[in-house]
C-alpha cells in the first residue's frame, strides 16, 4: 500500500509557512495512526461491520 497524500494550503505565503512549522511534523504521524487503524480494522473482523454500515 502507497499512500499519496496532496492537499493545498490556504493564504498563500502565510499557509506555506504553517506547512513548514505545523503540518511537515505532523503529516508522518496522521499517516503512521491512519496506517495502524486500517491494519487493526481489516486484522480484527471489525471490517464487517464497517461495510454493515455502508448499506
């Protein structure tokens, strides 16, 4: 699994810079929990009942 992660931030100069302090710390992190979430749900069964709720 790849994961492709784009997003744009608002405000121009002042949103590149947020990206710098903020989110180029933080982006490894979302993904690295994103990642476990998806491996315990798909592992556990729990994945059923996910789908369930899709209908």
């Amino acid at each position: 699994m790849i994961d492709v992660f784009h997003y744009t931030s608002p405000l121009g100069v002042l949103g590149k810079l947020a990206d710098y302090l903020f989110l180029k710390q933080y982006r490894p992190h979302l993904l690295l929990e994103r990642n476990r979430v998806i491996k315990e749900v798909a592992e556990s069964g729990k994945w059923q009942e996910v789908l369930a709720m899709e209908k």
